[in-house]
C-alpha cells in the first residue's frame, strides 16, 4: 500500500527504510557491483571493468521515479536498472560496459536484492527482540509469586501467578526468534543462475567460474552460497515468511492477553500511558491498548500474506509465470507488519502497568482457592 | 507495500492515486464537510458553522507528513486531523470550532472514507470492464467458428472452436462484474455512529436526528444509509473483497489459458507485440508474457488477503480491537492489485494475436477428429 | 478429516450426512438418471433406455468402499461408478448399457453432484437461520430498552442498550443470509458439457440438443440451466464459499461478544445451562462457553478454506488439472462448519442467560452517564 | 470430510488411519496410562493403581460412536473418555478410580495425543521422503547430460539438462525435508499442565513432581519434554503446519514441471501408464497425470490451511476458547494432503517416462543454440 497515511500506524520508519525504493536500488546495485567484483576476481571480466562497474553502481545515477515507470512497462527492474548501468559506465570506460551484468538475469538480482533487504529487515527484528526478550525474563522474575487469577476457555479457573503467564509469553518469543534465525540461515542466500539457470554466459571454456562467481559474489554481500542456484526453488522464501507469521502470532498472544486484562472489569495490567496515544476523539476517559490494536491488527494479517507465500511455489519449468514475481512485496508486507508489531509492542512490555493488587482482589473474588501447583518453580526454572 | 518499484508493475498509478494518502485526506475531510451540513439540515448545529467547516475542508490546510506521524502515535487518523481542521475553522469562525466532529468518532471518519476511496475504486474497474467485456465479446464472434484443440488435464480431448472458449472467458466476466455490482450496492454505504454506536452527543431533545443526519451525510457523500451504523457488522467489507478476489481469479483464468497457448511448442496465441515490454534482461529473442504475469501474480495474492476480511469479522463489542482497523490496507492491495489485472489484460485481449492456422495444424496433429458438438451455436447463443 | 471424534464437535450429522459417501453416490446416481431423462426427452436415446437406467441408478446397486477404492486409483469416482451403473442397466435391459452417460464426463457428474449437495446443505442452513432471526428479533426487542455498557478498543466507553447490540448481531445475520441465497441463485447450476465442454457425443444431426438436455436436467434436479457449462468458470463455487464464509464470521461476531459478556468479571449474559454441557474434565466450578467454541473455532477455519475456493479459479483451458478437483472437499468443509457454527448458537440465543441487573451494575461502576442516545429507537426502527 | 469417497483420492489409507477414530483413541488412552505410570514413578499415585490404569487403556473397553457423540455434547473428549476410563478402572480396582488423569485436564490429553498421531504421521512421510530422494537422485545423475529446452516465463529461453532440472527438484525436496525434521523436533512434546497450566492438583508437598511427571511421560511417550507446559503456546503446531504446506509446495513443483512436460505439444516426459489410472469417463485415448492431478490440489489447499494454524495462535490467557481447538483437524487434514501428495509423486517419478530425442527435438526446433553453460557439472556437484 503506497500510502503513508495507512502504513504508518503498522509498522515503522526503519523497516519502511529497509523496503523502500532506495533500498531496493542499493541492493540491486550491490548485486551488480559484486557481480563485476567476483566475475573480476574469477577472470571472467577485466578487473578494470569491475572498477569501472563498481564505481557507476551509486544510487546517485539512476532515478526511482523513471525506473518504477520503466520497470512497470518492462515488467522487472533489471531491463532499465541494467541499461541505465551501461549508460553510467559507458560513459567512463566504453569498453567496460559489455561487461555489466555478464552472465546475470533479471530474477538474479531482484531475487539477491530481496534477501539483502531481509537481511536488513532481520537485524531490525533481531535487535528488537533482544530488548523484548529482555523485558519479559525481568517481568517474569519480578512477578514469578504475583498471584492472579488462571483463565481458561474465557472463564475463570484457578490461581496461577502472573509470571508464569509471562514465562509463556517469553517461551513463545523465544522460540519464534529461534526459527526465524533458522530460517533466515537457510534463505539468505545470493541467487546466480543467467537466463536459464545454467550459469551459461560467462565465456568461460570448460566451465566452472560459475560456481566461484556465485561462491565471491555471497562472500561480498554477506549472503550463503547454496549448492544450485534457487530461482526455481522457493522453499526458502516460505519458511522465511511463516517464520514472521508465527513471530507475529507469537507477540499477538501477548497483546491479547494483556488487552483482556486492561478491560475496564478485570483492570490488572495496562498498557503505559504515553500523551497522545491511545486517545478516542470522542471519548477523553479513554485509555486505548493501542500497542495491542497494532500487533493484533498485524496477526490478522500475517497469515493470508504466509499462505501467499506457500502457493508460489509450484511455479513453472526454470522460471516461473506470475508466481515468484507476487513474492518480494509479500515478503516485504510481512517484514512491515513484524517489525510494527515487535515495536508497538516493546514499550507495552518495557512499561506495563502491572496492578497486583487487582490480581489479588479478583482471585479472591473469584473463589477458587489459593493452589497455584508449581507456578513460581517453574518460572524459575523456565527463567533462571 | 511503500515502495513504487514494487507497486507499479502490479497496479495502476490511477488506482494509487485513488488509495493514496492525497485522496484519503479528501475523503476524511468530505466526510467532515458532509456530516456538518447533514447536521446543520437537521438543526443540529448553525448552518454558519457548518459553512466555516466546509470551507476548511480543503486539502491545502493539512500537511500529509505531519499528518501520518501523528496517526500513527495516536492510533487513528481522525485525532490529529479533527485537532487540525479545528484550528483551521477556528481561525476563521472561533464558535464554529466546536460544530466540528459532532457526534461522530473515529471509525465513523475512517469507515465512511474507505466507502469513498472504494467508490472510486468501483469506478475505475467499472470502466476497463466495460471496454474488457466488450473486446471479448467481439474476439468470441470472430472466432465461433475457429476450430482448435480442447485441452482438458493438461491433455489433448477433443475439437472445439477459439470462440467458445472465450465466451466462457466472458462468462466469467459477466458474474464476477455481476457479484461486484451487487456486492458494491450494499457495502458502500455511510458509517455513523458516534462513539459508541448509539449516535449520542447530537444534542437532540428526543433524538431522531442522528438517523436524518446518516441519510442526509449519505446523500451529499453518494453512499447507502443503512438502518444501524455497521461499525460493528463487518460483512459489507468482506463481501467487497471476495468479490474482487473474485473478478482477479475470473481475469486470471485468461491468462493461465493465454500464456500456455503462448508456449513456444503450442503458439496458438500470443500477446501483442508493444516496444519495450516483456524483452529479456538476458535473451534478446524473448517475448514474456508479461501481461499474463501481473494478472497471475494478482491470483495468487489475492485469496490470502480476502480470507483477511473474513477473519477480521468477529470483532469485539461495539467497536473491536485490531479487526476492522486491518481491514482499509487490505481492501486497498485488493483494489489495487485487481485494478492492475484488469489494466494489464485489456490490452492483452484487444491485441491477442491469434494464430489460426497454428489452431489448426495442432488439431490436426492430435488426430481427434472433427467433430466440435455444438460449439459454434453455443457462442452465438451466449454471445449475441 | 475422517474421524468421527474430530469431527463432530465441529459439525453436525446432518451436515454430514448431506455430504457424506451415500449422499454423494446419490447425488452422481441422479444425475446419471436426469440425463438419462433428459435425454429421452429430448430423443438423443429411446426412452426405454431411460427408463431401464433411472431403474439402475439406485444406491442399493453400488458398494461405497469398492467405489472408494477404485474412484482414489482411476483418479475420478464417475468412471467405477460408471462401469458399475453399465452392468447393472446391461443386466435388465443390455441394449440401454450404451446410452448410460452419453454425452457427459466425470467432471459433468462430479460438479452437479456437489451442486445438489450443495443444495441439500443450503436448506439445513435456511431452516436453523430462519430460527435464529426470529430468535434474535424477539430478543432486540425485549431488550431495546436495557442498558448496558458499550465497549469499544475492548474499553468502557458509553452506555447503550442490549437490544442495540443484538439488532446489530440481527443485521449481520440479514446481511449474511441474503448473500448466501443470492450466491446460491447463482452457483446451485447444472453442469453438462461433455469431454470438451462442446456438448459433443450427443449423436444429434445439426446438433442444438444440447442446450435442450441440459436445460430438462436442470429441470428434473431443480437446478439452474446456465447459458454455457461451467467447467472451467468457477466463481459459482467461489462465491459460495465466500458466503459462507461471511456467514461464519457474522455469527462469530455474537459469539465473540456473548464469549467477553460471559467472563467471570462481566458477568452480563451467560450460554444456557445444559446437563454435561461446558464442564471441565479438571474444574467441577466451570461453566464453558461451548457453542460459542465452535463458533469461533469454525471462524478461524473458515476464511483459509474460503480463499483456497478462489485460488482454485485459474484451471487450465477446457478442463484444469488439480484446480477444480480440490474444490469439492473444500465446499464441503464449508457446509460442515457453517452448520455447525450456526447449530451451536441456536441454542445460545434462544436461551441465552441476560443478567439485565450486572449490566446496570457494570454501567454504574464506569461512570459514563445516561446518555445512550437514539439506542432504543434505532432498535425499534431496525427490527420493527 | 467424513467421506471416503472424497477424502481418498487425496490421501492414503495408512494416514487415515494414522489420524483416524481408534488412533486418537488409542492415543489418548496412552496419555492417560502413561500420566499414571508417570506420577507412580514419581510417588504422586500407588504404583497399583498405575496398573489397573494401564490395563484399562485399551481399545476394546470404548465404543467410538458413543464418545464421539459424548464429546461433541461435552464439547472435549477427554470429558466422556475419563468417565468410562474410570469406570474400567473402577470394576478392576475401586480405589485406583481416584487416581485416573490425575492432574490433568482435557487440553493435555488432546494435545499430547495429536502430537502422537503427528509422531506417526512424520513416519510415514519419512519413509516415503526416502524413497523419493533417492529416486529423485538417481534420476538426476542419470539425466545430468541429457540436453533439454529450459523454459522461463513459460517461453522458450536457452538450453539446459533435465539432469539440472531434477537436481532443483531434489534440492527442493531436501530443504523441504530438512525443515520438516527440525520442526518436529520441537513440536513433539508432551503437554502437562493440568487445569491452569500451573501443574497444580497432584497432591504433593513442596511441589516438583510436575516436571518430573512430565519428563516420565515424555519418556514413555517418546516424545520431547519442554521446560513449560505449551497449551497456551501454539508456535510448535504452526511450524510443523507450515513445514508441511512448504513440502506440499516442494512436491507440487515437480508436478508442476511434469504436467507442463506432458502436454501433448511438448510430450518430454509422462506419469508412468498403470492399468486404470488416468483415464478419462468420456475419451478412451487420454492418459490423465493423475498423479501430478493430487498433489497439484494438495498445493491449492495446503496454504489456507497452514494459515488456520498462524491465525490461532493467539489465544486466550491460559488457555483460548476456539483457537486451539481449531488446530487438531487442521494439522490432520495437512498431513493428510502431504502424505497423498508424496505417495502420489513417489510412482511418478519411479516410473518417469523421459523422452530424450523428444527433448532433443524440442531444443532443436527452438533455435537456441547449444550451450548449457555448467550443467553437467552443476549435477554432479549437487548430486555427488
């Protein structure tokens, strides 16, 4: 959605940055530039070439507004980016522009410029969930004999302690950060296949420069280098997206419950009060969960955009017809709505408002006793 | 997705420009204007006030970056705009400021803005479905007679004519326009209900004029009034947005049969030939499908977010949590991205270049005989 | 799912019984027979065949298991099914074996098949909604005039009534019924297209039986005759699955308030007590929302189930490969759940459990006022 | 779907009986004989009464259709389950009763007993994985060299080997596999939390038998014992729900490729013939790839199911109401289609017709020249 009136209340500024236009072109000119480099480093081109390739791929250059039209007409990025390019370097070594993108094709940089973007998009996660993490294992210490009332099915049930429920929460992000760091292991991989996935084209006789092209170019970028390339496997797209999905599942278990505790009858946490947020421009009393509403809004989202991601992958022969086109906005749309979740709700965490003393006024009123089994040993087990 | 690199190739600059954030703020401050006049024809406020506010209900007195911002920290756009437009009628009419909003809360700017985007919206799909529907209908005439293989299961069957299965293209067509007209007729209605449904705060002795109020909103605006405020009945929504997944599935049975009748082993038909589209960044003699390719693309990104609208229904109370604020972007990729299929198919239709003699020597080839039942009679039945 | 355990909690033996094996087998049977009629009418055979194969299309003749078997192998029910229904006519009467299935294919039998499934499920839904609108009518009105807490963002906001909340619920339920009948006046359509959807086969000279078969069919199976066969146009089956879906949500939207109301703290309405109904194998104090369970479990399933019915619409050319076979158990799936969703609440709403004297308790506890502005004419207005 | 006729050409009948009526039995009686031997071992019940527990849980004391009614009444299994176990027990050994599902609630035995059928039903996919990749290699290897047009975008592009396109299928089958496995190896553990998830209600002094509880069963069960109770954590159901749509993915791309190969104009490659398998109701020359048929539908519904399991993720404080109870038919159902897609593909490609002059022919006839650039060795390099 081009339209900041509407994004901006799910996600953030960085993680915008992170899949914007600009982004997007550094990206695909640092496949190109590294492409030069490790074609330079293999033989393959000139090393006067890639200096020359190299020093034309600057953002400076090219001009998003005439490529998006461009790239719209062409139907991919790569035909104007790639013709602009040799304009560029041709205009300070002639010869060097025959050797721009030698041996690349369109899906090869936009598929390595989606996972540079990931990569940006992961270490803004990663270090947000860092903080979160953080948060809860303090708040789940700090309450681990909190007693509270257990609800279950909506209902009352018995005690518990308020930081079990927290060392829940905290299990539940903890294993979600650990599959998305599994998943981002396993994705975030350069993509160098040519025209028809065969790594033809790059003048070599008897072959062979392809693998080390494809080996130089992910040591420049920071990416894996996978045995084949994977423009027609796109397994680790999926995995990448479900893993958001379920990041974004993860933190929204924590904005349900804590929106169920802050209704007006249970009143046993709160998100911070922050001026102007969470207002009503109707009612002044208000004190909207308004961290919770982002993250909930994000895990009814999620889902759709993952299955999307999983139903592109049967696509056709070498390279396929509509289907990993659809994906890179995808991928995108759900480092948007993770990031916008994860942020909207570190300051929910950092500050909650916890009241003990409703806790304990509810599970008195409540009448079910004062049994809360092993709730403290196990959050000092789960949280040591 | 905030980003034109990626939008473009899959939507159209009008329907951007239609879910942009220059035409919400339009249509939040043609709400504001509406509901003042409304109010002011039901006595409920002077008819002065309601002159200074739609005179401050232009473009030119908000600032679209500031804007955002401000929404996105305060959970809801209507906040700061409401705060703004106060000011701006206040510099010109002191007392008229607090006429401004009356009785009408957040959602109510939100829903009923989306309502007109949408309207808008309707009206560009309308008009390429016209101009769709009419070429299809002339392309299954001058082909009733064409004879081509059927294929059923990715497999040879038996004769039948290029005409007939365009008309069954157009069939299509017809019911998903049909079920967007309808389904358009119930959703686009005006959302008025105060800040918690009951339309309070009007001042009204006796009341009655919030309903006068909705149904002369709903006349200025262009839009259904409803018996209740639907805040909390998200089904018109929901419909709205199956029924473009609908029309998106129904353009891209097109191009599934398009691009595989433009395998180079087939080379039935073909899309049109057009200077710059659909070239290779790495094969010279390529002729992508490229208008095939976006429609898709749209196919497979549009189920995941209709089952969003869906899901979003069960909200909580007299206004939910997270639900109906996911549900704007979503009707809003689902615009964009079935306005972009249409867009990229009716110059695909218009220019089909179809090779009848290639029809034919396939036909021969796969030695089914001649017998094509009823197929021409059938189009001219459907297709009069 | 085949279990039994699974799935009735979910669903109802009615439902199921309507999309069961033996519903199924004589759904294929009749329409084996209407065609068999139809086509004796129409003379494309002699009506002693037609007679001698309405005689054989009865279940006794088949053996469900042996069908399963062989239609999981040959890949479609109708061709055991077929080879079945020849022996049996070709025993009675061996010259008529010939006219069995003339004309048609296994996807003829398989889509008019679901169709008066389809059919058959409608009338179990209609039945019980008719029940819950009169249902929810009557409850709006005595209600129109309680008041009660409006939540909004799952916060106090202002006061209403009941009775508006329910009329709200009333709206969403008209709103969803009118829609599913609709989508059914469409989809619930004769399918008859023979191999290659050319209506070929028919033996006719001159052809033009076709049409005619197909329109006595439809007449003799009460469904709608179609200006084309629909075999490859699936946005009858979508549409339906989307009303279905929006049914789903719109009755997971009482559930979800009647769910929050029922909470140990709110305390406001209450599920009906039911001897062994909403126990806990573990707490003998709880009293479990159980309807409201399926209600929601199914609205969490629904909206996947619904876009997998648009994913689907793409086939390829005259007959696709996977797309429209998956649709049929998907639909089903619908059916299942949407009556069991609707089953659950009937008894929820007629005997629904209102503490009209916690809600005035909660009302006064937020100190919001009296103001609950048109509440109770909107009511009488809404549900006359 | 409670329907054979329906549910077997999509799946096999060993994971119908993996996720079928008397496997959930069974499972659920093994949760609750191991609980009892647990909690001997860890002295929370007599060591006798763990025996008499252990001699009733079997098949033969439980009358499916009966608890299946019960079930759907109480709405959980587990409720009519412990009742009629008791009574086993009780006619055995009276006081032993007392000490049945000793703190433990339903949600534990439902748990714990899918993750026994999802234990099953990872075997057999496992086993079948196996075979399929070695095949898969085998194919590889054998085809390294052979030359074939490599198709992008649905067009002709340039040449490659088919070796090379077996590869990519492997390598997606791999990664598929691989992602399967560590998801399991999170996923299947046992769940005991008793009624609030607090391990309450086993009766001790000091607590700690919890964990110990726990990790005997775990140990019984063969199944991971994790540092909390997960009832209110559902991320392990969603990845092994996504882990299996990706795989459903990874399959239908070699369906895909294979169905597009088969066309009569491109005839590269075919399903193998068996007698009755692929035919057609209404032409006798037509063999159907029936096999691509079901894992092509597989791919179609596999997404929107994987998205049911994000969309419950969360629930409700310490245990949701519709969320989780949505999941065990969801999980099922994806094994379901993942275990007849793979058992659909497996024959395939054991048996894979592969025309190599017919691929020689294609490439010819397509002009493109002669070099595949690393091909061969790009096999051998992946597929040592």
């Amino acid at each position: 959605m081009v339209s900041l009136l509407r994004a901006l209340p799910a996600t953030t500024p960085e993680m915008l940055a992170a899949f914007g236009d600009a982004a997007l072109l550094r990206a695909a000119l640092a496949f190109e530039a590294a492409l030069a480099e490790a074609e330079a480093g293999a033989g393959v081109i000139p090393a006067s070439h890639a200096s020359a390739i190299g020093a034309a791929c600057v953002e400076e250059h090219f001009e998003i507004g005439a490529l998006a039209e461009a790239a719209a007409h062409a139907g991919t990025l790569a035909i104007p980016l790639v013709a602009r390019l040799r304009e560029v370097v041709a205009a300070a070594d002639a010869g060097a522009a025959a050797s721009v993108h030698k041996g690349a094709t369109s899906q090869d940089v936009a598929d390595t410029a989606v996972m540079l973007q990931a990569k940006s998009g992961l270490a803004l996660i990663g270090r947000d969930l860092a903080v979160l993490r953080g948060d809860l294992a303090a708040l789940a210490r700090a309450h681990a004999e909190t007693p509270m009332l257990a609800r279950t099915l909506l209902q009352v049930a018995l005690p518990t302690s308020f930081g079990l429920k927290v060392a829940g929460w905290l299990a539940g992000i903890d294993a979600a950060g650990a599959r998305l760091a599994r998943e981002a292991g396993g994705a975030l991989a350069v993509q160098f296949g040519g025209a028809a996935g065969t790594r033809a084209g790059l003048g070599g006789q008897g072959g062979g420069q392809g693998a080390e092209v494809a080996h130089r170019m992910a040591a420049v970028l920071g990416l894996a280098s996978p045995a084949l390339p994977w423009q027609a496997q796109r397994d680790g797209i999926a995995g990448l997206g479900a893993a958001l999905a379920i990041l974004v599942g993860a933190l929204a278990k924590m904005a349900r419950d804590i929106s169920l505790l802050a209704q007006g009858e249970v009143a046993e946490a709160f998100e911070p009060r922050e001026a102007g947020r969470g207002g009503s421009s109707a009612m002044a009393h208000k004190r909207n969960p308004t961290g919770c509403q982002v993250v909930l809004s994000a895990a009814l989202r999620a889902p759709g955009l993952a299955a999307t991601l999983f139903a592109t992958m049967p696509g056709e022969h070498e390279r396929g017809l509509g289907g990993w086109q659809a994906e890179a906005p995808v991928l995108a749309e759900l480092f948007l709505l993770a990031h916008g979740a994860l942020s909207a709700l570190v300051p929910v965490i950092a500050g909650l408002d916890v009241d003990a003393l409703a806790m304990r006024r509810n599970l008195d009123a409540a009448g079910v006793g004062e049994d809360w089994g092993e709730a403290p040993e196990m959050v000092w087990r789960a949280v040591p």
